[in-house]
C-alpha cells in the first residue's frame, strides 16, 4: 500500500481549514496535528477534524508529531519563522500560503533557508486547478494561440492579496520564462496598513527573457470585469498569441478566438474543486521526484521577486532589472513615497474597499 504521508497543519482560519479538510479527504495523507494560537479556534478544529495532538506552539506541535508535511496558513506577516520551524521538524514538503513574504529580505530568507535545507516546497496558487484556467493553459501549450507575445492580468482585489496569484499564472501561460525587468507606478495609502499591505493600486509591466510582455493592473483603478458579479473574483487573465487569444475570467468562465473560430466554456473560482488537486500533487511529487508539483516554490518564488520588482519601481521609479540581487523593505520603500492622495477608483463597487 502507498505510504500516508503525516500532516502538521497551523493557522487554523480559513485557508488552514481548508487545507485540512482537503488533506484529511485524502486517504494518502492523515492530518496528524494541528495548531492554532486562538483557543477556541483550534478546539473547534480539533473537534471537526477528529485530530488528538492540538497546540497553540506550532514549533512544539511540530516537534510531537514529526511530519511528512509541515503546513502553514498564517497571515502573511509569520513566513520566515514558519518555515524554519518546518525545516526542524524533519518534513519533507513545507507546504505554505501565498504570498511568499511581505518583503524581498525575507523572501530571500525563506529562499535561502529552503535551498540549504534540500525540502521541498508549494505555495498555494490552486486557482490553476480550475477548470476555465486549465483551459487557457491547454490553449497555449496546444500552439492554437500561436507564438504568445502579450499576457496580461487584472484584479480589483489588492496587491498583497491578488498580485501574487496574477504573477504566477501569467507565468504559467508565458511558458514560465525568466522576468527581465518591470516597470510600475502606485497611488493609495488605503490599505499600506493592512494585514495584507499594499499600495491600493498598482500597474505595471513585465518583460520576459523569451520576448513576451506582461501587463498587469491590481487594485483600486483596475478594470471592471462586468461579466463577473463576485467582487473578488473580477480578474482576468490572458494571453495574445500570433494565431489568436484565450483568456480565464476568475468568477466567469473561459473564452479563446482560434484560426479556427472563437470558443468560450464555464467554470468559477471553487476551493471545494481546487483544492484536492493540489494536495494530490504534493504525494505525487513525494512519492516520485520527477513529478514536481505545479505550484512548486522556485517557480512560485519567481513571481514573488516580480511582485517585489513591481513595489521598488513603484517607490523608486524607472525600470528594476530582475533577479533582484539585494534584500529591501518594499513595503517600507512605498510607504515612503506613494504620494498621499485619495486613488481614484474604476469602478463604484470598489469604493466599500477603497473608502475616501
Ligand atoms: N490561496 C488562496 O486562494 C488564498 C485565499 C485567501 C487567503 N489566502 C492567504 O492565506 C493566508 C491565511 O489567510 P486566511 O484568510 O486563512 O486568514 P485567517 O485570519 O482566516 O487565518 C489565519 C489564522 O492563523 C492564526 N495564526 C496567526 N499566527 C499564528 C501562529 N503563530 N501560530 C498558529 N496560528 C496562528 C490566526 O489566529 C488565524 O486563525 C494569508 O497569507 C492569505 O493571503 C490565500
């Protein structure tokens, strides 16, 4: 019988649960563990999982159980810390949410401490599980699209939330090529302060070493996407090709124009369906070197440095060539410098976040 793979899980708000749930759904994984620093929180987990071994340390929940995989769902302000507690846990695979960090310094961290330890690593951009996204991907990697020269994404959600998912499919529907530089702009003090902080709006462009250019705008003055209702789910994500074009709505399905005429499917952003794939992927890549998960962390930490790349721009002008070669604050850097005017909105319904 295949081995079952034994699973920590910490930060048990929503993204831990449904981690949790999608391992414990599995029979290749038994979620072993969980740790939560809000009491209540973790005994209700405990309780609608059935796990015994429960804590509000996860270095000592970790330490207890000895796990295969080492999951976390912390807000984005724990990363470095987290993984270091994964690496001496023993696991194999740490898997963790987006984004990578707050900061290039210690995106560099988390990079650095992962390359010497040898573990592997996924970081959760399960929308490309879907089926509209695996549509687009399909399209591309056909050839119908031709060579792809142009991709492009927008989002109404903000940077730290949304940037990081349009980055890493962007790169997926480019052929995961190499950034060589960026060039972006920012307005918006709004949501700096946020857990998640960023600038409320940011736009910017992407050239890649293998001739294709990005284009991407997430935020407040980012495009409507008026076939989608759901506020969060209003991006798109496409790419132009030599013989056509294909793009994903998040909330709204698909639509391609091919040589041979235009073509258009269902689908919607759906943990429920995005989840099981991405955790099958992570026995599939433990059980078999040579099947490396999708979402695994060199490429994820690609889009991490672009997303990066974007914010020294935005606070420093001109273009920032890529792979960045020193560590900063980013955040620090736009906090410094985005200027203190109210971001003018695109569309209305983005005013209950981007208040006045
Ligand atoms: N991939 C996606 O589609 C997606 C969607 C939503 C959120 N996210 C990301 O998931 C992460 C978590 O978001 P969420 O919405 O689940 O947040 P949440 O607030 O619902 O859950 C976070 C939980 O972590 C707990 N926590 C904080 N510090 C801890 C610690 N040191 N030890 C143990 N527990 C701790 C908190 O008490 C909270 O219960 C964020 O990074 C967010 O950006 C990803």
């Amino acid at each position: 019988m295949a081995e079952k793979y034994k699973v920590v899980v910490v930060g048990m708000g929503k993204r831990g649960m449904h981690h949790a749930t999608a391992f414990q759904a599995n029979p290749r994984f038994e979620v072993a563990g969980i740790c939560e620093i809000d009491k209540a929180r973790l005994d209700d987990a405990a309780a609608k999982l059935g796990v015994s071994v429960k804590g509000t340390d996860a270095a000592e929940v970790a330490k207890t159980v000895r796990p295969d995989i080492f999951c976390f769902c912390t807000l984005p302000n724990i990363r470095a810390s987290m993984v270091r507690i994964g690496i001496e846990s023993g696991a194999r695979l740490i898997a963790m949410e987006k984004p990578i960090a707050l900061t290039s310094a210690e995106g560099f961290e988390v990079r650095d401490l992962l390359g010497k330890s040898g573990i592997k690593a996924v970081v959760s951009h399960q929308h490309r599980y879907g089926e509209h996204y695996r549509k687009v991907g399909e399209l591309v990697a056909s050839g119908a699209l031709g060579r792809i020269h142009t991709v492009y994404g927008t989002a109404t959600g903000w940077m730290m939330h949304m940037l990081s998912h349009l980055v890493d499919y962007l790169r997926w529907y480019s052929g995961e090529p190499e950034a060589e530089w960026v060039m972006a702009q920012a307005a918006g003090r709004g949501k700096l302060t946020d857990i998640h902080p960023s600038p409320d709006y940011i736009a910017g462009f992407i050239h890649f070493a293998n001739g294709v250019h990005g284009v991407i705008e997430c935020g407040a003055g980012a495009p409507d996407v008026p076939e989608v209702d759901y506020w969060w789910r209003k991006c798109r994500i496409g790419a132009q090709g030599t013989d056509g074009f294909a793009e994903v709505l998040t909330g709204g399905g698909w639509r391609a124009v091919t040589k041979d005429g235009p073509y258009s499917g269902g689908g919607s952003m759906n943990y429920d369906l995005d989840m099981p794939p991405y955790i099958q992927e992570m026995a599939d890549w433990l059980d078999d070197e040579n099947k490396v998960h999708a979402c695994n962390f060199a490429s994820a930490y690609k889009g991490f440095e672009i997303m990066m790349a974007f914010c020294r721009s935005a606070a420093e002008g001109g273009q920032v060539a890529l792979p960045l070669s020193t560590p900063a604050d980013e955040i620090a850097l736009l906090r410094r410098s985005v200027p203190d005017r109210k971001v003018m909105l695109a569309i209305p319904s983005s005013a209950k976040e981007y208040p006045a």
